[in-house]
C-alpha cells in the first residue's frame, strides 16, 4: 500500500546519488536535530507505525515504552529521542499540547473519542455530489465536532462530473456559506475546481474527511501528485473502505499541508451535551436568545424564530438533539 516508507525513501535517495544509508541509521542532520530535542510532527500514522517529519525528512519513530497510554495522531508536535543502539528507531518521547482536534466517536451513544487530526487549521469534508443527501447530514456533524475542536470547516463537493443537474449543489452552497463555511466543487477526474481547492488550502494544514469513496485520495493524488495514494475502484455506493491509515503530505506550490483519511461510515458526536451542540451550530450560538443555557428546543420565551435558521439546518440540530438523549437515530 503506498504510504510513506522510509525504506522507499532511501531507495530515492539512492538513485539520487546521495550516499546509501545502512539499517536505520539517521542523517547526521536528522540525529543533530533530535539531539537538540526540536520539535517533530507526525505525518503518519498506520496501525502502530508512526512517522515523523524532523526538518526536512521523514522518519519512523515509535512511542517510547514510558509512553504507553498515550496515542499520536497525524498533525501532532512530538519530541523524540535519539535510538539507543544500532538496530532501534527515534522514539516518540513527548506529545505537546494540541491546539485544535477533530474527534468523533463510533455512534452517538458511545464515548469512545478518537482523534482524526491534531493542530489542523481547517476540516475540508469531501461530499459526492451524486450523493449529496447522505453527506449533507455528515457535514452537520463534523462542523459540530470541528467547532469543538478549534478548526474551521470547509466543503468540498466532488464527483460533479456525474451530475447533469447542478442546482442542489448551489442551494446548499447559499445554505452554508453564510454560516462561514467555504465551498468548492470539484471533479477528480475531469479536473473542474482543482485550481480553487488547491487556493483553499495554502499556507495551512487542512484534513479532508468524508464517507468511503467520496474522492478523498483521488483528489489528495491530484494536490499532492507524489502522493499515489490507493483509490477505489467503486465510489460511494459501495461503501468499501480503500484507504485505511492517515497520511499528510505537503504541498509545495502553495506551501500547505493535507491530510487524506480513510473514510468513515458514522460521525458519533457522543461525548457532547446537548447544550454543547446548541453552542457549536453557528445560527443557534448567534441568537439573541435571554434564557440562561437555552437549547431552543420549545422552552417557554425562547428567541428562536424560523427566520433564524434554514428549516433544514433546524431539523438536523433536531434530529442530532434527539440521537444524543438517545432519543431516535
Ligand atoms: N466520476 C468521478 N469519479 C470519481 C471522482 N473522484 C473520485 N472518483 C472515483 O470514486 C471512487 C472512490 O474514490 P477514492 O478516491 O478512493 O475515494 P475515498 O474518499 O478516498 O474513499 P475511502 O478511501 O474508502 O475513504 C474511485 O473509483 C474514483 O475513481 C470524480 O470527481 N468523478
Ligand atoms: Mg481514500
Ligand atoms: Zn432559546
């Protein structure tokens, strides 16, 4: 499976005329670094393997054994150790304070957060645009989760080169780019929007997230073309899960950093309160509303108004509200 391997790497470095490095040994650059204890960040993580970016190279560095208990995601700020003999790697010795995470439990009902990225700037959900309905209900889950976290959300709807009828993709696009959502539209194949995706993510580190077989990687193969990441060969009706470990790669055209994950079936939102999702959906932390801690869910005075929020949006808080009492699905 294409990810990033040190062993290809070295391969690289090989054909480039670079000296051959024997076994595990670092650069002498790469030790130097560590031994100055600078800050690494990972860039992928697969199962238990972990690689960081220490300068300008990549290498494999596990968690050390006193870490145990403790995970790294891609995006984290991490220190790691020099190897202690010959045959060991740099060790994970420190992860720093996250600035922003993207979580997301199994299901609603359950608190088992994992974190899909730390310290990114922006979530970018990729929507397929002949399956827009599913995704839509997906979005609203992840700017809940991202609004949490810290991040930015912004929208990507993909595969418009398989709809005839564009107008659907335009009423949502006037649904949520005054909540401050940016939007783009892209085709992985025919190359529509590719140009504006790859201006949204400059200069930061962005996440795509999305079902299975939206065209996470095949656009992830388009911004980073080095990347040759595996893509599906069905898209999202088939739900099967092609890629299976998050990999960032950089960008060097517009200095950015990207995450492409594997695709999930269910965004869980379970360790939120209901009050946390009336504070994290934009059109209801913006009302005017007098009563302390106010879910507007029917409480005598309260200010919500149906002008306030897009019928749309209200149902989905709704059916969110009703899924973390544990109320309906
Ligand atoms: N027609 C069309 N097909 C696309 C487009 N983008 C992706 N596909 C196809 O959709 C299928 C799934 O694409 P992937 O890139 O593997 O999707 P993914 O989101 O990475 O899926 P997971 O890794 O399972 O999460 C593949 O067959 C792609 O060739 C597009 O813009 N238009
Ligand atoms: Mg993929
Ligand atoms: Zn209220």
């Amino acid at each position: 499976m294409p990810r990033i391997d040190i062993d290809a790497l070295e391969d690289e470095w090989e054909e480039d005329g670079r000296p051959a490095r024997r076994g595990r040994q670092l650069s002498p650059a790469a030790r130097a670094r560590i031994e100055r204890l600078e800050v690494a960040r990972v860039v992928g993580v697969d199962r238990g393997r972990v690689t960081v970016l220490i300068g300008d190279e990549v290498v494999e560095a596990p968690l050390a054994g006193t870490m145990r208990g403790t995970k790294a995601v891609v995006g984290d700020r991490v220190r790691i150790r020099p190897p202690r003999h010959e045959q060991d790697l740099p060790r994970i010795v420190e992860v720093l304070p996250r600035d922003t995470v993207l979580t997301r439990t199994g299901d609603d009902a359950q608190d088992d957060e994992r974190i899909l990225v730390a310290n990114a700037d922006q979530v970018v959900v990729v929507l397929a645009a002949d399956h827009l309905e599913a995704g839509v209900r997906f979005l609203d889950r992840v700017m809940v989760s991202a609004s949490v976290g810290g991040l930015d959300t912004a929208v990507c709807v993909n595969r418009i080169d398989l709809v005839d009828d564009q107008r659907p993709v335009e009423e949502l696009r006037g649904r949520y780019e005054p909540l401050g959502v940016d939007w783009r539209v892209t085709s992985a194949v025919t190359g529509e929007g590719i140009d504006e995706l790859t201006m949204l993510i400059a200069g930061c580190w962005s996440a795509f997230a999305g079902h299975s077989g939206v065209g996470k990687s095949s656009l992830f193969n388009l911004l980073v073309p080095e990347a040759e990441r595996e893509v599906g060969e069905i898209g999202p009706r088939g739900g099967r899960h092609t890629t299976t470990s998050s990999m960032a790669m950089h960008v060097p055209t517009v200095d950015a950093w990207l995450v492409d994950t594997p695709g999930v079936r269910s965004f869980g939102l379970g360790t939120l309160t209901p009050r946390d999702l009336a504070r994290h959906f934009p059109e209801l932390a913006a009302l005017d509303c007098a009563l302390d801690d106010c879910i507007h869910d029917g409480e005598p005075g309260c200010a919500l108004s149906s002008a306030a929020i897009h019928p749309e949006r209200l149902a989905s808080y709704r059916r969110l509200l009703a899924s973390l009492r544990g109320e309906a699905a």
